[in-house]
C-alpha cells in the first residue's frame, strides 16, 4: 500500500504527482509516485527541487539566531497586557459621543451663512415651483386667442395637453370654429367674446350647436334647453346675451363632458 | 501527581474571547517566541519586532471577538504579525539601509547573539531567501521555520492552498539556482 493509501494500481495525474511531491510526500514512500516520476520529467524536476528543501532548512537553520533571552520571554506576556490595558483604557476615555439627532446635526449646520443660503434658495425655489404649478391643469377661463393663421385652426393638439378653445382670430379671417376644445374647469370668456365679431360669433356658436357638434351635444347640453333654443337666436350676441355665466358653465361642462 | 494537559489554543481563545486575563496571558506565553521571530525575520530590529509583537498580541484581542474559527488561530496571529511587519516595512521603506539587510543587527546586543553553528554559506542562504519575492518567502519560512501546513500558510497569507504550495516550489526552486546544489548540499551536510 502506497503512503498516501491509494491503491497501487490507480494512477497518478501530474497535478496530483506535484501536489504531493511540494507536500513534503518523497518519492520512495508512494510507488505510483515514484512510477509517475519515473515516466515524466516535469514531475521528476519538481522531485530534485524538493529534495534540496531539506538541505535548504539545514542551511537557514545554522544561521546564527537572536535570542533575547529568557528575562524577556519571562517579561514579554507582561508588557503586552500590559499595553492591552493601556489600549482599553485608551478606548475607554475616547468613548464616541451619543450621536445627535437629525434636527440638531441640520440645526448645526443651518447656522453656517452658506448652507443656510442653499437651504433659503432651495426653499424659495421651491415656493415659486410649488405656486406655477398649483394652478396645473390651467383651472379657470382660460381662452386663448392668439395670432391668426390661414384657416384658423383650434388648437387640436393632444388628448393628453388641456384643451382650450384657441381661436386664432384675424380681422377679415373667417374663424372656423371647431368644438371640443373647451376643457373642463374652462370657462367662456365673456370679454374675450366680446371681442369677436357678430358673425364670428355666430360661428362659434353654431359650431357649438350647429350640426357638426350636434352629435356631441347629448344630455349635458338639454339640461338647460334644447339645441334648437340656441341654434335659432338671431345672433350670436343676443344669444350670448340670453346666456348667463351659470349657463356658460354648463355648456362648457356639457362640451368637456362629450368631447 | 496526575499529568494535567495544557489547555488547548482553542479553549484559550474562547475564555480569551470572554474576556479571560489569564488565558490571554498563556496564549501570549505560547505563541510569543515564534511570532517574535516572525518580525524579527523582516525588521531585522529587537525593538521593532517587540513593538510589532505587542501590536499583534493587542490586535488578536480587539478582534478575537470575530475570529470564527477558533481552530485557525495560530494561522491568524501569524497573518497578523506579518501584516504588520509588511506595514512597518513599506511605511519605513526610505529609512532602510540596503547594506543593514541580511547584516547584524545594530539594534541587538552582541551578547544575545546566541553562538549557534554558524557558516559562510548559511549566512549566504539567508541573504538569497531574502532576496525572494515577497510571498515565496514568506511561504518558505512559514513552512520551514514555523513548520506550517500548507493549509495554514494559506490561511496566514490569505491565499489558496495551492497558490501556497506554488509559491513554496518557486522559492525552493529560486534558492536552488541561485546557490547551486552542490553548494547547498554543503550548507545542509552534517
């Protein structure tokens, strides 16, 4: 049976050869070994190099060695607990103070002038975005009237942007007035209509009653009369007239509502 | 009179660990002279290999609270020490005479120095280990002055168990072509 307790027949690997060899295993005490170092040179080189690891420990052994001698040993112990005491002690009067709180460490801080000026600028900065943002969706009245375009067109955009009823009106440019861009919280803009011209008007509001928004008037429209009753005033400003702000509202209700 | 048994590291290393002086104190007795040695193997300095030995002993009790497995202690204080001397020589590398290196020691007195069987070649031998990389030497003494398996060294120098025996069969094949078998063979002949 070979040192190793392998079996005599199984073979030995290269890796496992060297293994054993830098183990300190010698090649006389394991056959397959020693058969394997026999058949292979890597592993017969790495078997001469171990064998000069005992003259290499007698070597580094003759070497002359300090000895302190044997009042230091006796002492050593002593001094190194000695240190420890010394390094407890230490660590003891370097206990870490209680950390402080969130508010006092902000406290401490927010009293030196340039923290303290980030942090106003931050909160002032976020004052101004909190108040152009409150009003988000635009909440009241807002009909924009900007600049013509050949053909008018009522802002459209997106389903997603807020509508509005833009009616971009140039004077001697018919106004074609699309439904659908009164959002809800939209309020008709008394004055800006006003500024409209009579036939202008009239446009908006038959677009609003007129056919094409016939089939987006439904129930909201009827709660406060027929489509007819709107449809067959005179004139736009009589029917404006006729159409108290409440009113107004509930149109616009009914619109946003449909569309 | 009943022959009581030492204490084992093991159960030192637990009492130590509850905060037990005297089982400190006998692991310090145990392992004071092979880690001493250990320094003094890279300083080359009494006093600095004491002062590491007593950084080392401290460390293992601040941090002998972490040590899992008790069982490796010795593998671990050796880490410690060396690490400690490899810090000392690295952070003191512009102060080291190159001619001090492998020389005696000015630091020790001459009556410590033991009479031990001395020889050119040996002293030859010591030079050329000390010439070797780093971790192969540290690797050969490890394995030839403190007798540590290989498994140990590993754990000691943080590294695999095979990288341990690849760095020791570097080293030994290293010394063998830089002193010639012939010479060594006399340094080791009786």
């Amino acid at each position: 049976m070979s040192f190793s307790g392998r079996s005599a027949g199984a073979p030995v690997s290269c890796e496992e050869a060297v293994d054993r060899l830098v183990s300190g295993i010698r090649v006389a005490e394991d056959l397959m070994l020693s058969q394997h170092v026999g058949s292979c040179l890597g592993c017969f080189r790495v078997a001469a190099d171990m064998r000069e690891v005992s003259r290499i420990k007698a070597g580094l052994m003759l070497a002359p060695t300090f000895d302190p001698g044997e009042r230091y040993w006796d002492t050593l112990p002593q001094r190194v607990i000695a240190s420890w005491d010394t390094h407890v002690a230490g660590n003891a009067a370097v206990q870490p103070l209680p950390r402080p709180s969130l508010w006092t460490w902000m406290g401490g801080w927010l009293r030196l002038p340039v923290p303290a000026a980030f942090a106003g600028g931050a909160v002032v900065g976020l004052l101004i975005f909190a108040l152009t943002h409150a009003a988000y969706p635009p909440a009241a009245g807002h009909l924009a009237v900007g600049a013509a375009t050949s053909g008018g067109a009522l802002s459209t955009a997106s389903s997603a942007a807020p509508r509005s009823l833009d009616i971009r009106h140039e004077p001697g440019v018919s106004v074609p007035v699309l439904r659908g861009d009164l959002a809800l919280g939209t309020e008709l803009d008394e004055a800006l209509l006003g500024d409209l011209e009579d036939e202008e008007l009239r446009r908006v509001l038959d677009g609003l009653g007129g056919s094409p928004a016939k089939d987006g008037l439904s129930a909201g429209f009827e709660t406060f009369g027929s489509e007819n009753e709107i449809t067959e005033l005179p004139s736009a400003v009589e029917a404006l007239d006729d159409l108290d702000l409440r009113s107004l509202r509930l149109l616009k209700q009914a619109l946003g509502r449909d569309l | 009179m009943p022959h009581v048994e030492a204490p084992s590291d093991d159960d030192l290393v637990l009492q130590a660990r509850e905060g037990s002086r005297p089982a400190f104190e006998a692991l310090v007795r145990r392992h004071q002279k092979p880690l001493y040695y250990l320094c003094f193997r890279y300083v080359r300095d009494h006093d600095t290999a004491t002062d590491l030995v007593q950084r080392a002993f401290i460390r293992v009790m601040d941090k002998v609270g972490e040590l899992r497995e008790v069982h490796i202690f010795r593998s671990w204080l050796y880490r410690i020490g060396v690490n400690l001397a490899l810090n000392h020589l690295r952070d003191n590398a512009r102060f080291v005479d190159e001619d001090q290196i492998g020389a005696a020691e000015p630091s020790v007195p001459p009556e410590a120095i033991a009479r031990i069987e001395s020889s050119e070649d040996s002293e030859t031998l010591r030079r050329a280990v000390d010439g070797l990389p780093t971790k192969q030497r540290m690797t050969l003494e490890l394995r030839i002055y403190d007798e540590l398996s290989f498994k140990d060294i590993a754990v000691a120098l943080d590294t695999t168990e095979g990288a341990a025996k690849v760095n020791f069969h570097y080293a030994v094949r290293r010394l063998k072509s830089l002193l010639g078998v012939a010479n060594l063979g006399k340094v080791g002949s009786p």
